[in-house]
C-alpha cells in the first residue's frame, strides 16, 4: 500500500490532483476567516488568517508547476474533447497564477 502511494507520488498528474483543492478551498476559508477578523476588530486573528492566504496563496505555485509537467501525459490519454479541455485548463492556469502569486505578496506586506 505504501509503495502505490509513493509510486502516485512521484507521477506529477497525481500530485496536481492531490494538491489542486489547497489554494482554491484553503483561500476560501483564509477569505472568509479574514473577513471575520475584520469585523471583530481582532488584530491577531487578521495576522494569523493573512498567513493562512499567503501559505494558500503559494501553494498555488506547485499545483501549477505539476500541472504543467503533467500536460503531455494527460494529453497523451485524451479524446480531441478532452484535449480541448485540458488545453482550455492550462489557459486558465496561466492566466490565473498571478492572481495568486499577488495574493501571496499582499498578504505578506
């Protein structure tokens, strides 16, 4: 059983699957702890949560980067439908990654 997880770990599609829920549910719930850090007024609730948006927020960095380096092996298993999408899914990546690379830098400033 170990040896299968440790296999799923070294194949990239598998990491960005695993990873790919961290930045978007993770900054949901950093936003939303944020705001109610805010609205009490709580100067060390707003710290903590903005270091929970600038962790999520760079964790968007490998979830891109295996995203890429698993491209052509998804792209190898896929119909013309599927390969429009996942085309469509890395213009989206690319075009959204500097969204969460200023996210983590507002955060931290």
């Amino acid at each position: 059983m170990i040896d299968s997880v440790l296999r799923g770990l070294r194949q990239p599609e598998y990491v960005h699957v695993l990873l790919n829920p961290l930045p978007v549910y993770g900054l949901l719930i950093s936003w939303i702890g944020l705001i109610i850090a805010v609205i009490l007024k709580s100067r060390r609730a707003q710290i903590a949560t903005l270091a929970l948006v600038l962790v999520t927020s760079l964790s968007a960095w490998p979830v891109y980067e295996f995203g890429q380096q698993a491209y052509d092996r998804v792209l190898s298993m896929t119909d013309e439908d599927g390969e429009r999408w996942l085309d469509e899914h890395q213009d989206r990546a690319e075009d959204l990654i500097w969204i969460f690379y200023a996210l983590a830098v507002l955060s931290a400033a």
